[in-house]
C-alpha cells in the first residue's frame, strides 16, 4: 500500500477514533438526520499516516460496491495520461518565469515559502500531497480551528469569502487562479489528471456518504464541470452530481471541451474567490 510521507502528530485520531466517526456519520445520513449544511466544526483535522491508510482502505472498500460504470477504455486512458503529460510539461515549462516572480512576490510579502503542500485524495482515495502557491499566511492550517465556524458553503468542502488566513497577494492568485498552477507537476508527477474531480480533503471524505465517495473513481484532476460553471458558485450536491456525469460520460472529446471552458472561466474568473 503506497502512502504520502507525512509525519505523524502526537493529536492526530487513532484508527479506532477515523472509524467510529466514519460509521457514526453514514449511520446518521442512512437515517436521514443528517441535513446538507455546511459542515462549522469538522470532527477530524488531523489524520497520522495509519489514520490515512485506513481511510484509503475503507474508500476502496466502499466503491467496489458502486453501481456507477466509470466511461472510457485502456485506449482513452492511455492516451488521456500521454496528453497529461505532454500538455503539463510544455504549459510548466512556459510558465516557469511567471511562477518564479509570483512565488518571490509571495516570499518577499512574509518572508515564508511561497508554495504549499495539503494532502489530498485521489482515484480510489489514495492520499497525496497537492501543490499550489501559498495565498494564505504560513501558519493557515494551524489556525483552520479557529475559522471553520465561518464555512459559507452547504456541504463538506469549506468555503469562506473573507477568511482572514489570505493574504493581500493571496486574494489576487486565488481570484485568477494562479494559485492552482504548480499542480501541473502533480500532473506530470501522475497524482493528478488536467481534467478530473477536484481532489478532496480527507476531512471531507471521512464524513462522505459512499454515493458522494464516488467521485473518487477516477484520478482527480486540476478542472472539471464544475469549475467551469461557477466553482464556489455551484451547491456541494449539484457539484457531486457533476462529478458524477463526468465519469459516466468520460471521452476525449469532453476533456477537450472542458479544458476550452476552463480557460473561459478562469478568463471571466467565473466563481472565483
């Protein structure tokens, strides 16, 4: 079993404690007390790697008993992954500049590493770790206690439009999507796909119903239907819900139409915040 090189925190859940809460919640949405809002206090913010690993395992567990049929033969996935490849070299190797004078604007604001790594999950919840240019300040894990209350979304994913972890050159990246570029190496790495679900947290997959861990048949990617029709804008359910149509319709042709409307949206910064 493959796993992301994390060290372990003294306050981070037992395996016993990640399936307890697991249960518990899909306990909960099988009785329907559970009502779409958005999640104030998350049970888990901390997850060692042997918490991680059980997560991976029971996600695994959970989609072998899908009933949704994941589109597109060897041959697309073959060629998908030979695209992914080729595009996110080409478009890191002319951004490599650009990067490299955003990243010293960042570093030259606070001083800290302009760039991030948050673990994320990915096809079948495979934890790994996810780039981006850091947006907000160096210690914004550490105080996501003390903002979740503010969760503006309704459902799992947090959302809120004046986090005071961001910074003055955090609000710009994040508005135009900068900030997303240095996961064109978790692309080229094989983490990730351009076009796929965006990958979850594992906060919010530990409290996923197995319909909503379905997303996570397929490698997770930097776009797909719902960031090219409103991102933040777009309901927790109806983005499930996209997330599901991609895989069942899954083609060349669509990623191609979705990576073109992509660009269009990040241009119009269509739900951006």
């Amino acid at each position: 079993m493959q796993t992301v090189n994390l060290k372990i925190k003294p306050n981070a859940l037992t395996e016993e404690q990640v399936t307890q809460e697991t249960l518990k919640t899909l306990e909960a949405s099988e009785n329907k007390n559970i009502k779409q809002v958005g999640v104030t206090e998350y049970p888990i913010l901390d997850f060692d790697i042997r918490s991680l690993n059980l997560l991976y395992t029971g996600v695994r567990e959970t989609l072998k008993h899908t009933k949704v049929k994941v589109n597109g033969s060897k041959l697309y996935e073959f060629l998908k992954r030979a695209f992914d490849l080729c595009a996110a070299s080409f478009a890191l190797l002319i951004l490599l500049i650009p990067l490299a004078v955003i990243a010293a604007i960042i570093y030259i604001d606070d001083k800290g590493n302009p760039f991030f790594s948050q673990v994320r999950l990915t096809k079948q919840g495979k934890p790994f770790r996810m780039y981006k240019l850091r947006s907000m300040c160096v210690d914004a894990e550490a105080k996501f206690a003390e903002v979740q209350k503010e969760n503006k979304s309704d459902g799992l994913a947090f959302k809120s439009d004046d986090d005071p972890r961001i910074t003055k050159i955090g609000k710009f990246i994040r508005k135009t999507s900068i900030d997303e570029l240095p996961q064109l190496w978790n692309v080229i790495k094989g983490d990730m796909s351009i076009i796929g679900p965006r990958p979850p947290l594992p906060r919010e997959v530990v409290l996923y119903t197995p319909e909503q861990m379905e997303r996570l048949l397929v490698k997770g990617g930097l776009s797909c239907i719902c960031q090219t029709e409103g991102r933040s804008d777009m309901e927790f359910d109806k983005w499930v819900e996209s997330d599901i149509k991609y895989i069942k319709n899954r083609s060349a042709a669509l990623d191609l139409k979705l990576m073109f409307k992509t660009v269009s949206a990040v241009i119009q910064r269509k739900g951006a915040k």
